[in-house]
C-alpha cells in the first residue's frame, strides 16, 4: 500500500491530484474488454498537455511503471487498453482540443481525447464530413480509430492505410518529442499555418515515416497526442441505395465493377443480420427483420458535388445500373425496415447508446481481418462451418464486408451475438473460429489479444525485425507492456 | 549530392572478387575500369558533375533474391559497401564511399504476377514504367509512372527514392502505392513487409501490428541505405481506354490516336488567386487523372530549346511567356463512361468560367494533341528536359498544401531570375515548375527545375550557392528543404526537424551491425563547405537554425 500510495503522488506530481484516480469503478473499466481479460490497473491518470504526457514516460522509465494509454470512452472492445498485468492508465480524454479546422485545405487538427459526437457537427458547419468508419462508438477518439486502422465506409476516399490520419505529434517510449508528415518542421504548427501549410502531407520527415510503425502498435511504441486528419467535402446531394441479393458472389462481382472507376461513395457489404442489427431500433425486431432481409446486401452512397451535382449522380447511377445489370442485380431506395434516408443518417453518425452490437442479445465478440473480396465468400464458409460446430445458428451472425484501398483489399467482420451468461460458449467459439480463419488465410492486420500470437506466428521475420524497433523506441518496455510480439518474461 | 574524386579508391581483393563470383556467376560480375566508370557517371543532381561520382570496386548483376543475399552477405564478410542500382537517373544511385559493390539489378526484371481483379501487379527492380504500363493497359489497368519518366523503375521510386508524377491526381505517390516489399537487408536476411510475410498474398502492406514500411522511408526513401529491394508490389489503377494507343513515330514527331473518352485541357487564368481556387475545386469536383501547372515556356524549352533561346531575347514574347500566360494548368479527363467524361467535361468548364479562366481543348486541334498524348500519358517528354543545357537540377520544398507550392514556385522563380541575370544558370524564362496534385484532396508537389551546362565554369560555380539559397528559402518557409536529405546539410537541417537524422542513425545501427549498406544518401553527415556561399547568405541560415531548431521541448514558438 505504501509503495502504491508513493506511486500515486509522483502521478500527481505530473498531472495534479484531481487527475489521479483509483475509483474501482473507473478501474474495472480496464480490467477486461472483449476477449482480453486479466488486466491489473492500478490507477488513471488524465494528462492536459503533451508536456504532462512526457513526463508521464519520462517517470515511467525511472520507475519501471507500464503505461497503458487510452484515449476513448468505454464499453472498451478489442482490449488493447487493458494492460497486460499491472499497468498505470493514461487516459486522453482531457486533450480534447478541436485545435484547427481548415475549410479551404479541408483537414482538421485534432487531440487525441476529440471523439466523432464532438468533431461530426463542427465540421458540418464547413461543409465538410468526417471520414468515418462504420457507426463509431459515440465515445470513440477519433485519432483512436485512426490509429486502429478501423476502417472507412468510403473506400475511394481510402488511398492509404494510414488514412484519414496525416500528420502525427509522437511521444516516443524513450520519451522524445518527434511530429510526423509536414508537421515535422521547421517551424511550430503556428509558423507553418502562417506560411499557408495545413499538415496536409502524411509522409516523412525525410526518409523516415514513424507514423506508420506507430499506427497498429496498439500503443506499445509511442503516445499519439494529436493528429491532422484529411476531410472531404461535403455532398450538395447524397443519395443512398441498397442492393439486395441471395448471392454474395453477385454482389462482389457488383462491387468490383463499381469501385474500379470509383463509382460510388458509401460501399459496404452486409448480410441480413448484421443490417437488421444496424436499422432496428427495438432489439426484439431483430430476428424477424432480419428474416425479411436478403441474404446480403450492398449499401452504397452516391453523390454530387457543387459544380453539377444533378449531373454527376446522373452518370453515376447510369454507369451504376449498367454494372448492376452485367453483375445480375439490382439497386432499390429501400429495404425492409429501412429507407435510403434513413440509412444516411445512420452512416453519418457514431453508434446510438448502448453500442448497436449490444442490441441483440447484450454482449458480442467481433472476429475481423484483411483479405480481398474475392476470398470473402471462402472465409464465410468456414465461420459457418465453425457456428454449426458450436450449434451458433449460422443465420445470427453478423457479417459485415469493408473495401478499402479503392476496392483493392477488404475488412471482413463476423459478430458473434450473444447473452452475457453465456459468454463461455461464445469464447470458445471465438477461439476455435479465429484459429479456423487464421488456417484459411485470414490476415489478421491488427492483432488484438490472442489474434497476435496466430498472426505472428506466420510471420517469424517480421517479428524479428519489430522486436528490434520496439527496443529503439521503447528500450524500456513502458508503452502497453507485453502486448503484440512484445512478450516480457514473467508477464502472463 | 555528394561527390567525390578517385583518389582513395582502392581494388577489390581476389577474394572478395571471387566471393562475388560465386555468389551471381563470373559473367555477371566486373571490376573492368571502363565498365565501373559507367556507373560513376551519374551526372543529374550532380552539384559538380566535373568530379563524377565514386567508382564503385565492381558491378555484380544479380538475378534472384538469392544471389543479392550472397552478395550482401559477401559484402558483410569481406568489410565491403553494397549499393543497389536499377534503371538509375542520377548522382543518388551512386556509390559515396570508395569499397562499394554496386548491384545491378538490371537481370531482375520480370512482371511477376498482375491480379486484375485486385488491381495490383507484382514486380522485379527492372521492370520499367513503360513496361508496367503496356502490360497493365491490356487489362484496363494502369500505373503510376514518376516525373522522371518511363523509363525508371516503379519499384525504385515506391521503394527507395521519391516517386512524384503528374498523374498524381488520380494514382497517388510511389510510396503510397506500394502493398507489399521483399527486403533483403543489410545482414543478407530478408523480411517482407506486409501481407506477404504471412504467406497470404501481396495485398496489404502494414501490420501485423506496426507496420514496417514506416521503416524503410520517408516521404524520400532510404536511396539503398537500408538494404536492396527485390520484388514489390505495387497499386494498379482503372484505365478505361484501348489497350494499346496506336502511335506513329516517336516523341515529338509522333501522332497518337487519342482515345475518345479523353480529354486534355490547356487552361489559363488571369492571375495566382483564381488559378489557385479553380485547382482547389478541381480537387473538391473530383476531376483529373493527370494535372500539373507547367509553365509555357516549359513546354518549349522541353519541345524546342533553340526556340526559347530566340524568345528569350525578345522583350514583348518573353512578356507575353512571362505574364500573359503565366498561370496556366493542364489537366487530362478520362471518363469511364460517354456520360461521365460529359460530366468532367463540363464540371471542368463550369469552374473555368466561374474563375474567368479558359481553355484550349488540346484534342480539339488534333497536331498538339496527338502530339503530346504520350508525353502526358506515358511522360515520354521527360527525358528532353536535359535538352536544353545538357544537365538540369531541381529545387524541393515540402509537399504540402496547393497554396504553399504556388509559392513555392513563385519564391523559386525569383531566386532563380537573379542567376540567370548573374549568367549562373540558363535563361528558361525562370518560371519553370513541375508541379503535380495528389488524390483529388489539393496536397501538391511543386520543385523548380533550373537547367545548367557541365562546360561552362559559372554555371558549376553556380550550383553550390543556390542549393543553399533554395535551401534558405525553404526553411524560412517553415518546409523542409531537398538537403534535409543531403549528407552536406543533414546536421544542419535535421534538428529543426525533430533530428530525424538521430533516429535515421538509429534505424541504420539497428539492420545494419557492420555498416555494410552505402549510407552516404541515408544517414551519414558531413561538412558542407560555405566558402562559395555569400557571407549574407551564410548569416541568414545561421539565424534560420537558431530560430528553428528544436529544444527539449520541441519547435521553439
């Protein structure tokens, strides 16, 4: 107790003793998230500033302490804020600074702690939308997301993986100071908006690119304190359709065909449940709305811009519908239970409170990956093959499908639904379902809780080069200790 | 650039050689004198071509990933330097230090696999823009091929040097482009980064977890400091015309048949201002596929040296280059459809008049526009840049916003009116950007590009101090100059930029325990010499250092 009341004060020294807190409430918050269980928070501490973030590592390395940053609200999900065995969280959510919106150069400049609900309306105000993935948490950072890799609903606007995310304010495990992409300097942010720079461009300084080793490390090689984000503008018509069939094979060839000559906005494959799941707002509806449903069905956006707006979307549904026909299927401004209008608004917004995933039965268990569109319908069939091995009704699996990279590449989701009391069976499911998947070929990019050791194990030379990079950056092991290829000994 | 003499170059040992040998075959490897100075002369960029660059100690000519192990690992073993080579362009493909192997990657050049549907293509160090691009086209694909034209390597520019092109609207940034990278590095060991080390195909190139791309660049890419890249593969994009442009003969006696669903607009705007915003909604209309503001007088100096030679020294038709037509922007649309190249088209004209600008339909007079389809399309106009001079070298500032590179050709243009009125450099009209715009959200490149002649001792004299003058200028700008990646000003400019160079070290000293990559291009640093640099001039960028460079605490405000 004495060495945990020490403890405590040096926090305080840093960020001040209202800033300090080991309320078991706030604490069980970070003991376990999805599947991730065991963490040992010992407090939470809410740095103001990067000063107070350095500080933060700089103590860390003097005591040997694990910091574990956090920069978004809870229910916390994949479990990359939970440390893995004692650990001291840093939460973010005081650096909550909208610092710049740019309209002309059309990015903004954000603190980690900025969450969608608070950046979606001052952006709107410019007449321009945030990038976003798929219904957010309402509480979810938005530089959080970014650095995740969650991905975007709009795939053309998905040139990169680091994108929406440009320029990056790093604290490094060592402690130093380092800013990525233009924002690198010379010059303060302040400087550089003089000389009419916005930290548009993501790359470098120089001939490194830090911010790409820092994006998916799940914390364990730098605190991010702000970022620059690209935005886009937004539309003076947006339409939005859905396209129905029993054939996912139909619907990706559909797919393909659209996003090569970047038709489109909004493209997102979902089968009847995850879609059921999305639009219904009362969770008893779920089962039979679903049923009402197609097998999948493709949503898409399609807009125009200010000059000619009425004549973009013209051609674009044109050339759309021509696609359609070739692939077999068919758009409609409609599915049951949910109009294009309001599909919109769903897809401009974070999630309604609770999360939408708890709708159905309370609690849920994502399984996600890389892959491209055209393995989709394999990896279906073995999650399938999964659920009838655990009698998960097959029907009552979310699956969700994301291009990105314009189509190159694709996110594909599976939820597995269910009661809290029986959460046992739904690990093991999970457990089985991932190894399946990872047998079958699934990428599993960002590798959280036990998704790292089937990820790295395919790996061993990447792992070999990463471990080398963690012992730069972070010599110590202070960041999200143990987390990732990362194992300390000693630490289960 | 760094450059050197041959002073304290030394012969490989027998055993060294004969390592080599066995590595990639006797008759792919040389220390033949004649054939090493053809690798020393790497004259573009080049501040004093009149020096050449390092001899490299032999030339080895792999042809598999393999054997660039064996001659990295001989490298290691017998205290040697490596430097990979492929289709080259200037003084940076060079050796800097007096042992360097310089390989060759010119064997390795196969298209290894191009998955359409995912549009992706898998390839070899070699495999030349052009080539990439034939082939891509016959699949409704293309690729991206860099300023410095078709005939470099995608990988090299995606992997290893920079990789800006006019069709950077529509198809990105080498770098940017890239999905996946066989590394073999400095130790002989090879990592791959992305999706392909896991044996599940080259279709994303980060994680998992951390990606390791950020590893081997920057925005400018470790120029083999780091390693030798052996395959990559790299991002195609839709090209919805024939595949194949039928043309007759070449360059700029050629005649193309344009496609149909093409159009390319030569515009000009009455001032910066309207230029400036008609771009920005370009961008926001999501129109383009290639674009760049190129100055008149460019295209002739590209197309007609002699020419702009005669103009130059004609007061009223060097206004009329000068000022009339000064604000100009070309800008190509291909639509994928009769209806949407309609909508292009008429967005484009739309933003033109709304901004007092015009165009010239360069398809609607069929002798420019079938002559400068291909120069566009496949930037086969490139290489007559060193037409004028015979040499030419560039000025860069950071990427960033389209504002900060319109001025950025501005402040290149007046610091190079002053030399050429000194007679430092030749008389282009001054106003010489290539600039180009990325993926439709107006982030834009801009590098002022100055042409000089090896023979005449002002001009060399001229290079040192305007490198410096061009650096200046940037720094006070708050952008990061071309020589925060130049050994000579490294130390100088890297800790006004969070001493990256501390971290570059780093890396080094992390892949590469004996020091076996050339790191001249990378992270070494040595002294510049300010003797040819105006006292003032010198003063300044003392002042620019102090003001700019980082404390404990980062940017000093």
């Amino acid at each position: 107790m004495a060495e945990l009341n020490m403890l405590l004060e040096k926090l305080a020294s840093v960020v001040g003793n209202e800033n300090v807190s080991t309320a078991e409430d706030l604490l069980s918050t970070y003991r376990k998230a999805g599947t991730v269980e065991g963490g040992e928070p010992l407090a939470v501490v809410r740095p103001a500033d990067t000063r107070e973030v350095r500080e933060l590592v700089k103590l860390a390395r003097a005591e040997g302490y694990n910091l574990v940053f956090s920069s978004s609200a809870p229910p916390r999900l994949r479990g990359d804020s939970i440390p893995r065995g004692e650990g001291i969280i840093v939460d973010m959510s005081r650096m909550d600074k909208i610092v710049r919106l740019d309209r002309r150069n059309k990015v903004a400049l954000i603190e980690a702690g900025v969450t969608y609900e608070r950046l979606i309306p001052e952006v709107d105000k410019l007449g321009l939308k945030v990038l976003m993935p798929l219904l957010p948490k309402r509480g979810k950072s938005v530089l959080a997301s970014c650095l995740e890799r969650e991905p975007i609903i709009i795939p053309k606007y998905h040139w990169d993986m680091t994108d929406p995310m440009l320029c990056t304010e790093l604290v490094f495990g060592t402690g130093d100071l380092f800013r990525t992409g233009s924002a690198a300097g010379p010059g303060t942010l302040e400087q550089q908006w003089a000389a009419g720079a916005a930290q548009k461009n993501p790359m470098g300084p120089a001939q490194t690119d830090f911010v790409r080793v820092v994006q998916g490390s799940q914390g364990t090689m730098a605190a991010v304190t702000w970022c620059s984000l690209k935005l886009e503008v937004k539309p003076e018509i947006h339409r939005i359709r859905f396209v129905p069939d029993a054939k996912l094979e139909r619907l990706i060839d559909f797919t393909y065909r659209a996003l090569r000559p970047r038709l489109g906005d909004e493209w997102l494959i979902l089968n009847s449940y995850a879609l059921a799941t999305m639009v219904s707002e009362d969770p008893e509806r779920i089962p039979d709305l679903a049923g009402e449903q197609a097998p999948f069905t493709v949503v898409y956006g399609v807009s125009g811009y200010q000059y000619l707006p009425e004549e973009r979307v013209a051609y674009q549904e044109r050339d759309l519908a021509r696609h359609a026909q070739a692939a077999g299927v068919s758009a409609t401004a409609e599915v049951p239970g949910c109009s294009w209008k309001k599909m919109e608004r769903i897809l401009a917004s974070p999630s309604p409170e609770p999360y939408y995933k708890m709708r159905p039965k309370g609690d849920f268990l994502d399984i996600f990956f890389l892959t491209t569109l055209d393995q989709a319908p394999r990896f279906i069939s073995v999650m399938e093959a999964q659920a009838e091995r655990f009698g998960y009704p097959t029907q009552r699996i979310g699956i969700y499908i994301q291009p990105i990279q314009q189509g190159r590449n694709a996110h594909l989701e599976f939820t597995i639904y269910f009661n809290p009391e029986d959460r046992p069976k739904a690990l093991e499911l999970f457990d089985s379902a991932s190894r399946a998947l990872s047998e079958a070929g699934a990428f599993f990019s960002r590798p959280y809780g036990a998704w790292s050791d089937l990820a790295y194990a395919r790996c061993p030379d990447t792992v070999r080069v990463l471990r080398k990079v963690k012992d730069m950056l972070d010599p110590d092991h202070v960041l999200n200790r143990g987390k990732l290829c990362f194992e300390i000994e000693g630490v289960s | 650039m760094t450059t050197a003499t041959l002073e304290t170059w030394k012969e490989i040992s027998e055993a060294a050689y004969r390592d080599l040998e066995n590595a990639v075959g006797a008759e792919n490897v040389s220390r033949e004198p004649a054939v090493l100075d053809g690798y020393a002369w790497q004259p573009t960029i080049n501040d004093d071509p009149a020096k050449w660059v390092k001899r490299p100690v032999a030339v080895v000519l792999p042809s598999s990933t393999e054997e660039v192990q064996e001659v990295v690992r001989a490298c290691n073993r017998h205290g040697l330097k490596f430097k990979a080579f492929s289709t080259g362009w200037g003084v940076y493909s060079g050796p800097t230090y007096d042992n360097v192997v310089q390989i060759d990657l010119r064997r390795m050049n196969r298209i290894l696999e191009i998955d359409e549907k995912n549009m992706y293509a898998l390839v070899e160090p070699y495999v030349c823009g052009a080539q990439l691009q034939a082939e891509a086209m016959k699949r409704g694909l293309n690729c991206h091929i860099i300023g410095a034209g078709p005939a470099c390597s995608p990988l090299a520019s995606a992997t290893s040097g920079w990789g800006v092109g006019w069709d950077g609207v529509y198809m990105s940034y080498g770098h940017r482009n890239l999905l996946g990278a066989e590394w073999v590095l400095p130790d002989g060991e090879v990592i791959r980064v992305g999706s392909c080390d896991s044996g599940l195909g080259w279709f994303s190139p980060d994680g998992p977890g951390p990606s390791l791309r950020g590893l081997m660049r920057g925005s400018t890419g470790a120029l083999s400091g780091l390693g030798v890249f052996t395959k990559c593969a790299l991002k195609l994009y839709p090209w919805p015309g024939p595949s194949r442009v039928n043309v007759r003969g070449l360059l700029l006696d050629a005649k193309a048949e344009i496609p149909e669903n093409v159009r390319f607009h030569l515009c000009f705007f009455p001032d910066r201002k309207r230029l400036a915003d008609a771009v920005y909604r370009v961008g926001e209309a999501e129109l383009g596929y290639l674009a760049t503001r190129t100055a008149v007088a460019a295209f002739i100096y590209t197309f007609a040296p002699h020419l702009l030679r005669r103009i130059a020294g004609t007061r009223c038709l060097r206004d009329v280059l000068s000022r009339g037509v000064k604000w100009g922007f070309v800008i190509m649309l291909v639509g994928a459809s009769e209806e949407e190249i309609a909508y292009q088209d008429a967005a484009l004209r739309r933003i033109l008049a709304d901004h007092d600008g015009l165009s010239i339909e360069a398809m609607g007079v069929p002798a420019i526009g079938s002559m400068v389809f291909m120069n566009f399309f496949r930037v086969t106009a490139i290489p007559m840049v060193f037409r004028m001079g015979g040499l030419f070298s560039t000025a860069l500032d950071r990427n960033d916003t389209w504002d900060t590179q319109l001025d950025w050709a501005e402040i290149g243009e007046s610091i190079k009116r002053k030399w050429i009125e000194r007679g430092g450099i030749l008389d282009d009209l001054a106003d010489n950007p290539f600039m180009a715009l990325y993926e439709s959200n107006m982030w834009a490149h801009c590098e002022e590009i100055f042409q000089y002649d090896a023979r005449d001792p002002k001009h060399l004299a001229s290079l040192e101090p305007m490198f410096i003058e061009f650096s200046v200028a940037a720094i006070e700008k708050c952008m990061e100059p071309l020589s925060a990646t130049d050994a000579r000003l490294r130390k100088i400019v890297s800790p006004l930029m969070g001493h990256y160079n501390e971290w570059q070290k780093k890396v080094s000293a992390m892949v590469d325990t004996n020091r076996a990559a050339d790191t001249g291009m990378y992270c070494d640093e040595v002294d510049f010499d300010f003797s040819k640099v105006e006292p003032e001039l010198k003063a300044k960028l003392d002042r620019l250092v102090e003001r700019f460079r980082w404390t404990e605490d980062g940017p000093p405000s």
